[in-house]
C-alpha cells in the first residue's frame, strides 16, 4: 500500500493549554477510497456494515483473483460530531470504515507520527474553564512528508493557513 502524501494528511487540535496546542495526523474516508480505487480498482474493493451488540462496524473487502474469493477486514467506529442535525452516525460509519482502512494498511504511518506540540497564541476563557486558540478558525496543513525505508514519517513540516512554520521535525 502506497504511503499518504502530505495534501492527503489533515490536522486537527487535539489538546489546548497555555503554551500552544497538541496537534494530530489523520485520514479521511474520502482518501480511503482513492487509495483503494488506485489499488485494487473501482470494481475490486467493496464495503459493508453489520451492528454488532449496539457498535457500528465496517468491513472492507478486496478481491484476491488468485484465491478467487474476497478478503475482508473489520474494524468499529465510534459516534462523532455531535451537532443536533444526526450526524453521530455517520461520523460512527465514516470511522468505521477509516480504522478498517488501517487494517488493510492504509495510512499505517500515521502510528509513527512524532509528539507534534505546536506553540501557537491561546487564550483562557473563564465562562467555560477551558483554553482555545486565540484565533478560532487557526487551520494547520502538512506541508512535507517524508518516510524511511521501515515506512515510518521521518521527517513533518506543519505549517499554517499563512504558511507559517508550526511544527518542523526529523527523526533521526
């Protein structure tokens, strides 16, 4: 399986606090299905989704011609985007079908991904006891990636909607 490239990366806060914020790596579902076109093809990768005691999983199935049989691989989701119009489900579905993704080994690098700490401006807001960016819509991209030979990142570079450095790492 082909490693992400960076426009294929997102970047969402994680965690806020007084000396900047925790960023994380991820991949959408959207990315999933390009890869697995690009892959197998349009007609050789299928999905399918079973409720299991109350949890939400997605299996994804590849066609394995040799063996003349599919091959699946499942994995759960977990309800999202809590926004009063439904969307849990289908942030649940979208997450089932990401962490089936990782089984068949899309974006497994993402797991080697360096402690990404990013010092940015935040502030503290009393009414809700929590700290925030100072500016709300702070978006972060990846701007370059890199892989070893073991396929693990060795190198980021985080960069704002201003293309501002955030986050520059090597591992060594």
């Amino acid at each position: 399986m082909r490693k992400l490239k960076a426009n294929e990366i997102e970047v969402k806060v994680k965690k806020v606090n007084d000396k900047g914020c925790l960023l994380l790596l991820y991949k959408t579902a959207r990315v999933d299905m390009q890869i697995l076109d690009e892959t197998y093809g349009q007609e050789n990768w299928q999905c399918d989704y079973k409720t299991i005691n109350g949890v939400l999983y997605c299996g994804i199935g590849v066609w394995n011609d040799p063996a003349k049989t599919w091959v699946w691989k499942w994995d759960c989701g977990i309800e999202s985007r809590a926004d009063e119009d439904g969307n849990e489900k289908k942030g649940e579905a979208s997450d089932a079908f990401k962490r089936a993704g990782f089984k068949i080994g899309i974006g497994r690098e993402l797991y080697t991904a360096p402690f990404i700490w990013a010092k940015v401006e935040t502030v503290y807001l009393k009414e809700s006891n929590k700290w925030v960016l100072k500016n709300p819509f702070q978006k972060f991209f990846v701007d370059s990636i890199e892989y070893n030979d073991a396929g693990e990142i060795s190198y980021l570079l985080i960069v704002d909607e201003k293309g501002n450095k955030i986050y520059s790492g090597r591992k060594q």
